[in-house]
C-alpha cells in the first residue's frame, strides 16, 4: 500500500469550505466525513481533513493560528501542465478564493496561488519534466 498523507486543516464553516473545493472539481470521502469534519480528496494518496475549529481544538493544546494574519503553512500541488495550474487557479478565484503571491514564471517552472475561505494558502505548480531528468 502506498504511503498517505492526511493535511488536517482548521475552518471556520465547513459548508462554505466544501462548497468552495467543490467547485474546484474536487471530491470528499464520506467514509472519513461528518458535521464536524471533511475529507477531501485530492488524490488517491493525499487528502486534506477539513475540520470545524471546535473540533480542531480536540487534537491539539496550542492555539489555532490565524491565516488571516499569519501563514502556518503553504500547500503546494503539481500540475501536469501550466494550464493546468491556470484552471485550478483561476477556479479558485472564481469560487471565492483570493490571490496569494505574484505568478513565478521561471520557463521549466510555473507556478500560482490562492487562498481558501479560511486563508489557507495553496500553491500550484508545474515544473518541466526535463528540467529534473537526471537529478536523484
């Protein structure tokens, strides 16, 4: 069985969350879903838990951070093409999301970012197979 990864991720109302990944094509689990809680799938090894901030609190003796005014992490995906990266970008700023950094447009490798409704900051990126050919 290949390894997973599970990103669990506070939010402040799951159903505007999901709404929004929803209409970035994505789907959710509901095996690993409830009315606290969200799985969203983003392949068949990496899902992110969508977890209200009550029930977030469960699992952990810190604070929860606020993305609205300091990053506890970036989320970077790959894309199979820079128009890949184009249409999920430009889906997320459709669906309600916002900008988060410059476009970096390096020739072998480009990349975009958004925000979520919770701030969460997701970057999107394609890098030209020819560029790590031989690296390892």
């Amino acid at each position: 069985m290949p390894q997973m990864i599970f990103v669990n991720l506070p939010v402040k109302d799951l159903e505007t969350t999901k709404g929004f990944f929803g209409k970035l094509g994505f789907s959710f689990n509901p095996q690993f879903s409830d009315e606290n809680t969200a799985c969203l799938v983003i392949s068949d090894t990496i899902f992110a838990m969508l977890i209200t901030e009550p029930r977030f609190k469960d699992f952990t003796k810190k604070e929860i951070a606020d993305a609205s005014k300091s990053t506890e992490v970036l989320l970077a995906l790959s894309a199979e093409s820079r128009e890949k990266v184009d249409e999920l970008a430009d889906a997320a700023l459709a669906a309600g999301g916002s900008p988060a950094n410059e476009t970096q447009d390096l020739g072998f490798m480009y990349g975009r970012s958004f925000q979520d409704p919770d701030n969460h900051i997701w970057e999107v990126v394609w890098m030209d197979p020819s560029a790590v050919e031989g690296q390892g």
